[in-house]
C-alpha cells in the first residue's frame, strides 16, 4: 500500500514534499549516491538503483505498491519504468513526466494512467494565470500546500457501505449536514454531471468530487461510507 | 488592451494555444527568427527583439497592455523584463516564470503578479494525478481546453451595476436562475469564504469564483452586471 517515487530531481523532490505533506507512505529510487542521501537527509526512504531495472523496482516492493510515479531524466526511461512496473504489477497506478507532446502520447500508448508534461502544464497555468488570476489563485490553495483552508476530496459510493445511493442528493441532505459541496458526479460510464441538483440521484459506482474544510469533507467521508470511513487518508491532522 | 507573451518556447507556444483559443489578442516576442517565423505561421502577431529593451516593448504597445507574460529561457531575463514592463506601464500584469525556488522568491519581489515555476507546478500535478486521480480529471477539465463541458470564471462585484450587493445568496437566488454554482467568494480585504450558504451577504468588491457550462457562466454574468455584461471574454463561442 505504498507509493514510489522514481527521481529525485527537482519534480521528484516536489512530489515527495506533497507526498510527505499528506501523510502518504512512499520509497524513492535514484542512480545518484547523492540525490539518494539528500532524499534521506529529508527523512525519507530512499533507495539507489536504476528504476527501469525489474531487479530494483522488485526491491522497493513493486508488487504491492499502489502507485508508481516515474520522473527520471529522460522520457524513454520513463516509458521503459512504465512498462516495467505494469509488468510486475498490472494492478498499479503508473503517472509519468513527459518533455514533449510526443513523449506525453507515447507514455499514454505505453500504460501510463496520466502523464503529465511540466512544459504543458507550465504554459496552461501561466495563461490561465493571466487571465483568470483569481481562479487559479482558488485552485492552487485548494489543490495542494500544507496549511490549506479548504480541500478537494473524491469519494467512491460504493452501495455495500453506502446509505444514500438511490436517494436524490436533496433526500441525502449531504451539504447541510456537512456543509461540503458537491462540485461534480462522475458516473461508472464516465459520465460528468457538474453541479449536480437537488434532483440528482446517487447511482453505484458514482465518484463524488466534493469541496470543503478539513473537517467537512471528514464528516461527509464518514457518512458517505461509515464502514469504511478510515479510508480517507487527507487531511491528516488538525 | 492586448497580452504580451515574451518567448515563443515550448512554454510560450503553450501559453500562445490557450489565449488564441479564448479569442485573447495578443503579441509575441521573440528574439530568434525562426522563432517569429514559427509563430507567424501559427496565425498569430509575431515581432523579433529583444523583450529585456525598452525599445521592443514599446513597439508592442506596453502602455496600452493589460498583462506580459515573461517566458523567456532565462530566469534573469524574465525578471529583467518584468522590472521593465512595471517601469514602462505601472499598471500592467506580469506573469513570469521561473526554473528555481530561488528565482520563483526574486521574481516575486521583482514585482511580478505571479510566478510559475514548471517543476514545481509539474511536481505538484503529478502528486495530485498519483493521489487524488478523479480531482485532477475534474479540475484539468474545467480549467483548459477548447471543448470544455464546464467552466470555470471570476465576477467581479460593482456595486454601480450589479442588483445583488448587500444581498444573501438566498435572496439573490443566483443557482436557481442560472445553474451556475458559486465556490467561493473573494472578499475585498483578501478573505476567502469556501462555499457560501444561502446566508452569506455579497459585499461591494467581492469576486465571485463561480463554475457552470458557458451558458450558465453568461447568464451569471448578465444578472451579476447587466449593464457591462459584454465583458465576458469567455467561452468565446457555442
Ligand atoms: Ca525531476
Ligand atoms: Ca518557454
């Protein structure tokens, strides 16, 4: 139930600092004696190897880590720790960094679940940045940082644990009992319905993205799925 | 009125898609031929100078500008066209990026507007796709893209136009006349108040971040200010 990082360069870093924020249990993998002692000196399990090996990646525990995220120097790296780590276990989670937008599709190709490309996501951020300031400004405080006001959260219903599905989000009372929002449902066929009603009904399978304090989204995990409710892993404290 | 983007880099021509895409005018600066030639190919205003010098930014019109986004391959020279920029048109918005952390801090004090530094941004995107994958989908939706579903956008409150100020949301009443939802509210002295109830007050100079399809947003944007509704720059069409 771990996670593992793949790089510890600057990206690397910074995915370890979220990580770390959050509570995540995480290995990272360097080639570098150095980069490896620093991600030590942070506190952090850390091991030296070359992460497209099978070899490394099976020390690190690959077959039962949840999710893999490769940022090493080169892109074909990457795509090689992809295809690797999918090998060994076909069940986990693959994020990967591309440099270009040929990488980005052949990371896809390759079974990364998400690739994301600095140099993309640098320009959407800057533009949007320019043009909506206030938006991103939102967004930025929401998505990530340690001492955030309010979160995003996504919750999965699942009907075994779940009271409310088949109810109308109007009969489940989930903001004025919680006072979080639900910004969106995304159903199991990969439908979105934004700023779902009164009138919507919870179906099996729905993913909730929801919005709201620390101890909002707390109590929605909590009546959302009370059986299961320690699942929840963010925020960790407070 | 137009946007300066200093850069046609991998970052710039990102940046240079998404105002295009949104109808935004814009000029590009670069200092390499093949750079300008580039850009012009693409359809978009392309002029070749150095955007450090007064010189060439005067001739893109900073003073009429509303915003520059520096995006050139150097931290010093982004920083150095910011100073430039705010020197020649006070009121303008910078935009700038940067490689470091350090050079994120001197920009900022530099006097630009925002910051984006992509492996810190990148590194945040990937611990956010490892962690919380359908949040990501949802937000990377609503924020980019041409064929987007849902939006996102800010509203700024004029108390000489808008009918609701010193209102509550109750009475203004503003979800069910148009669908859109509001996230938060803004208020003038930077306090920012996470999805407000029906008994939140609008305040003169608060903003408004709402979310909604592009109908919703223009139909929020007509009862929130009647008289200058014309001022929604996006969605451009639909
Ligand atoms: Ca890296
Ligand atoms: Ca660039």
């Amino acid at each position: 139930e771990h996670y593992i990082i793949c790089g510890f360069s600057r990206t690397g870093r910074q995915i370890a600092k979220e990580f770390w924020a959050e509570g995540v249990p995480f290995v990272v993998i360097d080639s570098e004696v150095e980069s490896v002692q620093k991600a030590q000196g942070e506190g952090y399990m850390a091991y030296q190897g070359d992460a497209t090996l099978d070899d490394t990646l099976l020390r690190v525990g690959i077959e039962r880590a949840i999710c893999i995220v490769a940022a090493l120097p080169s892109d074909a790296e990457n795509l090689y720790t992809v295809l690797s780590a999918k090998t060994l276990n076909p069940a986990i989670r693959a994020i990967a960094r591309a440099s270009t937008e040929e990488a980005l599709q052949k990371l896809q190709r390759g079974g990364a679940d998400a690739v994301i490309s600095p140099y993309i996501t640098g320009g959407k951020r800057m533009a949007a940045a320019a043009l909506r300031p206030q938006v991103m400004d939102f967004v930025d405080g929401i998505l990530t940082g340690a001492d955030r006001q309010l979160y995003m959260e996504e919750f999965l219903l699942d009907p075994a644990f779940c009271p409310f599905v088949g109810q109308t989000l109007q009969k489940a009372k989930l903001r004025s009992q919680t006072g979080g929002l639900i910004l969106a449902i995304r159903r199991i066929d990969g439908n979105l319905i934004g700023g779902p009603t009164g009138e919507t009904v919870l179906m099996p399978g729905d993913t909730l993205i929801c919005m709201g304090t620390a101890e909002q989204l707390r109590s929605l995990n909590q009546i959302l799925g009370p059986i299961r409710s320690q699942k929840l892993r963010k925020p960790k404290s407070s």
